[in-house]
C-alpha cells in the first residue's frame, strides 16, 4: 500500500522549502522528498547579500533556516530519488529509486536545475581532479594554480572573477570576437580591468587533458581552425544549466524542448493538482527570492484545489441526494443557457435533485473521468454511482420529462 499525503514536493531548494513551509502550515500532510541535500544548488553559494531580512548569510546556513522552518510545521522529509509518476487519477502516484511508493491530492515539482555538459574528451572522466562546475564549491582547491574557465555568460564571468582570488589566472575561452562577451555590461568591464583574466577570444575547448587530473585543454581557433593547448589544472565548465525533469517524460506534464515545464499564474502545470515551481519551469528571474515566491504560491493554489476535491468528494461523491453533475463552460452562451434552464425545471419539481456544476475549463480531470467531450454534459449520480445522462437540450418541457 503506498503512503498517503495531501501534499508531496518533489524537490528540496529554496522553492520546494517554500511550499513545504505553506503546506505545513495550511495543516496539509505533507512530504518533501530530495535526492541529495537539501538546499540544492543554494548550498554551493558561499555568500547570499540581496535575500530580505539577511544582510548576509552563506547559502547553505539559509536552506537549514528554510529547513527547520518546515519541521516546525510538521514537514516529512525523505532522502530519495523519484525515478516514475503517475499522474492521472486524482490520487498522483510517486514512485522512488528505493521503491518506495507514494500517493498524495496534489505534487509540487520543484526539481530545480543542474549543469549542462559539453561531453567532450576528458570532461567526465576528470570530474573532481580538475573539472568543476561551481566556482563558490571549488574555487579554493586551485589557489596558485592557472584556470580555465569555458563560458561568456553572467554567470562565467562573474565566478571566473571569483575565482581569480584563488588562482594565480583565469582565462576564458570564448565564442565571440575579441571585446565580445554574452554577460551583463558591468561585470564585462570588471572582468577587463582584473590582471588576472584572460581572454582566448572565437575559440572553444576541444578535449580536457590529462590521465589522473587536468593538465590542460586542447583549444581551437573556430575562424583559423587551427588548435593549441593550453597548461592549466583546473576547468571550469559555464555553458548552461538545463532543467532535471527527465523523470517526467512519460508523466504527461507538459514541457518545452529544452525541459521546462510552462505554468500559469497559479504555478499550475497542464495537469490538475500538478504544480511547477522555481528553476525547472520556464521563468525570467532564477534567484532564491523568486524560487521561495513561487513554492509559496504553488503551496496555497495546492491547498485550495485540495480543498475542492475534498468539498466534491462530501458534496457529491458522498451525497444522501441524487446529483446532476453538470458540466459546463463559461464562455459558451449554449452552456449558461442550459444550466439556467435546468434550475428552473428542477425547481419546478421541489428540487428533487442536487445541482453541481463542473466548469470544463478548469475540471480537467473531472471532464477525464466521466469522460465529457462536449458541453453542455449532465451525468446523474446516486450514492456517487452513475444511473444515465441527459439528452442536454434547450426544450423545457423535455428536460422535465426526463428529470422526473
């Protein structure tokens, strides 16, 4: 039998926390479950200055506060890997790499990002003797040494200058003409006033150099086509981070070619009760703010759409009175028109039966259910058990006839 929740989050950064700490404390169980340490990427960074209410705090002492505020709303947490979902029925089922096996109303993915790989020669192979990806974890293992940083971007520029208070230099190996760079003005200029960057301008790395660690790169001039080789032992790869959904591929979730999952305000996927939050879905800004803003929302739609549910399941499922269930859409005239016509010859009759409407357009799983293709759709039910369908037409006195 798989555990049960109200809610599971799949994923434990700074937006995962977030909507852990929301559903603690809505009163919904609920469980974040992690593959590594919680805190993600967030605990690589060594100093956090623009989080409110921190002037400054390490990324990782401000995961463990975003922790222990969790657990002090009863937040379960579980250290494993999700390798499968399905999220089909209206209990979403979780299964992890340890085969455990979970179900819960409503799932936060908030699976977050990790480094794109160039997979050229040595890159794999040397990873931890010379090859690294996170100048803030890294950086200090090459004090004195000659660096290599691949990548133009904000995020090369900016940890390659981190990384020049360790290294005796740090040259980037870019794409572009000489003076051309992807990152932002400001850190362009400071990295062309610090003596210690260098610049190997419309070229790219060809293969990391090495047996047991790196001693260098194999460069190619893109315009020449000629390569040298560059000493160095340390490379630091900053060519991207793509999104770590691919354990969603057969879920149904919607997502874009490079993996992003498109949500809307609500942080809501295409899926009822599957929400999105922070690097893995498609957004402007990825900062810790942004991720813990998304975790809060996502938390607060999940508890109202839970809500819901459990209202339908007493209401309807549950009900001591017969139910037309009717399914509808509010931007279709024919839809209105007849849920008005059916009230009136309902009341006409006592109010023999129990209305509850279903709007299409956002009880997609619903619709799924009864398998409604068309609306206006009217299902009868009695003690939640289907008894016929309505022929939905505009004629009063037919309608009648077969409400009684």
């Amino acid at each position: 039998m798989a555990d049960t929740y109200d809610l599971i989050i799949i994923g434990g950064g700074p937006a995962g926390l977030a909507a852990s700490i929301y559903g603690g404390r809505a009163k919904l169980k609920t469980l974040l479950i992690n593959k590594g340490t919680v805190g993600g990427l967030v605990n690589t960074t060594r100093e956090i200055v623009n989080y409110p209410g921190y002037l400054q705090i390490s990324g990782a002492d401000l995961m463990l506060d975003f922790k222990k505020h969790a657990e002090n709303f009863g937040v379960e947490f579980l250290r494993d890997e999700v390798v499968s979902t399905d999220f089909a029925q209206e209990n979403k089922a979780i299964t992890t790499k340890k085969g455990k096996e979970f179900a819960a109303k409503a799932v936060i993915i908030a699976c977050g990002s990790e480094p794109r790989l160039l997979n050229i020669p040595g890159e794999k192979r040397l990873q931890g003797s010379g090859v690294a990806y996170c100048a803030t974890c890294d950086a200090e293992f090459f004090e004195g040494e000659d660096v290599v940083v691949i990548g133009s971007g904000d995020q090369a520029i900016e940890e390659g200058m981190y990384i020049t208070k360790f290294a005796n230099t740090v040259t980037a190996i870019v794409l572009h003409d000489e003076g051309s760079l992807d990152c932002n003005k400001v850190s362009a200029e400071r990295a062309f006033k610090n003596e210690k960057m260098h610049f190997i301008w419309n070229s790219t790395v060809e293969e990391v150099l090495g047996e047991d660690s790196v001693k260098g790169v194999k460069i190619k001039n893109i315009k020449t086509g000629g390569f040298s080789e560059l000493v160095c032992q340390g490379v630091f790869f900053f060519v991207g981070m793509v999104p770590s959904t691919h354990f969603l591929k057969a879920s149904g979730v919607k997502m874009d070619k490079r993996g992003y999952i498109p949500v809307n305000d609500l942080m809501e996927t295409n899926l009822e009760g599957v929400y999105a939050v922070g690097d893995n879905r498609i957004k402007y800004l990825r900062q810790v703010v942004s991720a813990a803003g998304d975790g809060a929302t996502a938390a607060v739609a999940a508890e109202r759409y839970i809500e819901e549910v459990d209202a339908f399941n007493e209401d309807v499922l549950q009900s001591d009175r017969m139910v037309l269930l009717v399914f509808f859409n509010a931007f279709v005239n024919e839809s209105l028109e007849f849920c008005t016509l059916l009230e009136e010859a309902n009341r006409e009759q006592a109010d023999r039966y129990k209305i509850e409407k279903v709007d299409m357009a956002t009880k997609k799983n619903l619709s799924q259910k009864y398998g409604i293709e068309k609306v206006p759709s009217v299902v009868l039910l009695n003690e939640g058990k289907e008894i016929k369908r309505l022929d939905c037409s505009l004629d009063k006195e037919r309608l009648k006839a077969q409400l009684g």
